[in-house]
C-alpha cells in the first residue's frame, strides 16, 4: 500500500486537471477577475487549513483507547494540541482490577417540547 502522502499528491494534480480543464474556465468568463482571485485564494486558505487538521487526524499517535492483557489507556488530549508540551499527561491507565463490573446500558432520551 502506498502512503497517504501519495494519496494526496494525486488528489491534488487531480483536481489542478480537471480545474484546468473546464471547472474553473467556465466561471473565469462569466466573473471578473477582482472577484474570481480573492475567491480562490479564500478557498485556498481554507484548504490548507483542513488539509492540515486531516494530516494531524492521520498521524499514529492519534488514538482514543488502548485495550490491553490487563489495563485500559484512555487518552483525552486531542490530535488538535499536538503542539502542546508532551510533559502534560493525557492518557489515563485503568487496570481492570479497579472495575468492579460493567455492562451494556440503553439510554432513552424524552423529548418534552411540543
């Protein structure tokens, strides 16, 4: 399997091809240019901003919950504060010797407006 950076360098001159071959002409004609550049930049900026939070998303030390032989690692810190110091603890280690019982539980909600 190839990486996820592939992917994306794929996508990308994928999209380029297909703006140049008619996605984006067709609006370049119909609107002027002070109004398609600052439109394209916006959506560019947007882009990189998600593109960056999805490569955080991606990364192996993303994860929620490690289920081990004899514990539980729940982590609560989100890929969002990577950036934070990795001095902070963000996981919580429950054995399963400290859970006394569980089991399935149904919750019912009551919508009480009308």
């Amino acid at each position: 399997m190839f990486p996820v950076r592939h992917f994306f360098l794929f996508f990308t001159t994928a999209c380029f091809i297909t703006a140049d071959q008619g996605g984006f002409k067709g609006f370049g004609e119909t609107l002027p240019p002070y109004v398609l550049y600052p439109t394209g930049f916006g959506f560019g900026i947007i882009f990189l901003i998600v593109f960056a939070r999805f490569r955080k998303a991606l990364k192996p030390s993303n994860w929620v919950l490690k289920l081990g032989m004899d514990r539980v690692l729940i982590k609560y810190r989100s890929c969002l504060n990577s950036h934070l110091p990795e001095e902070d603890p963000v996981v919580v280690e429950i054995s399963f010797s400290e859970i006394q019982w569980v089991r399935k539980t149904n919750v019912a909600r009551l919508n009480l407006r009308a």
